[in-house]
C-alpha cells in the first residue's frame, strides 16, 4: 500500500512532500498484531504512556487500509507530533481527476503529549479534496486508539 501511496501522490500531486517521508521507519502492524496491543493493554501488562514517551521522531505507521505518517513537532508549541492519515478508499477518489477507481482520502493533523488531536489545513498540493471536518474527526476518533496503542508499544 505504501509503494501505491507513493506512486498516487507522485503521479497526481508532484509538488507533495512525500519523499520527506521516505527515509522513515516504515512499520506495518498485522491485526493480529493490533489485537495483541489492544489486549496488552486491557490486562495491563502495557501501560499507556504520553506521546513525548514515544522515541520515534519520524516514522510512517499502516494497518489496514490506512497509513499515518508521523512527525516530531521540535517548535516551541505543546503539539507532539504532526501528522498526515492516508486512508486507501475503494470509492470514486475524490480529489483526484484522474482515478477514478480507487483513491486515497488525506487528513492532516496534530497531537499533544496527551494524543488530543487537533484537525490541521490539509497540504495546498490537496486543494482539490472536498474536506469534511465531521467524517476527519470520526475517521480519527477510530485511528487514534491504534496510533495510541502502537505508541504505547514502542516507547521507553
């Protein structure tokens, strides 16, 4: 999905900051693998931690059909990481003219050591996504707990 991502991004959108990206650690968690972290967690055997916990500066995270790419906010703000979700859709793509078959739908975000989530502009090179602020807070709602899971899973 990743190498799809790319090459969509690439191909519909040149200007993108995607090869930012491409250096990343790049993990790609089973949902049997998800499933081991979320009852980890539910026993107690892995104890939630903040997001400033997490060691990882820059690093692109897929289950599923999504993938969120992260990074490590080094300003002065109390925003943790910022982010962008990529969630694959088997749908018309919606900002693309010319896919017109399966498409990737873009959220950009933000989170602060505590994985409260703040909705960010999403990329200019995306002008062109109808963006729905209700649908990127519940797609967000539901990607959350596994980003948080996952980072529970990987910090010190």
């Amino acid at each position: 999905m990743l190498k799809r991502l790319v090459t969509f991004l690439n191909n519909n959108y040149p200007n993108s900051n995607i090869d930012e990206y491409l250096d990343a650690k790049y993990l790609h968690l089973t949902g049997e693998q998800l499933k081991q972290i979320a009852e980890a967690i539910e026993k107690g055997e892995l104890e939630p931690r903040t997001a400033s916990s997490c060691t990882a500066d820059k690093f692109i995270f897929h289950f599923g059909e999504t993938i969120i790419l992260c990074q490590r906010d080094n300003t002065e703000s109390i925003t943790m990481y910022k982010a962008e979700l990529s969630w694959e859709t088997d749908f018309l793509a919606i900002h693309s003219t010319r896919n017109k078959g399966k498409g990737f739908y873009f959220i950009a975000f933000e989170f602060d050591d505590n994985y409260q989530v703040t909705l960010k502009d999403t990329d200019k090179f995306l002008d062109d996504q109808v963006v729905n602020m209700e649908k990127n807070m519940d797609i967000l709602e539901k990607a959350m707990p596994v980003l948080k899971g996952f980072m529970f899973a990987i910090s010190e």
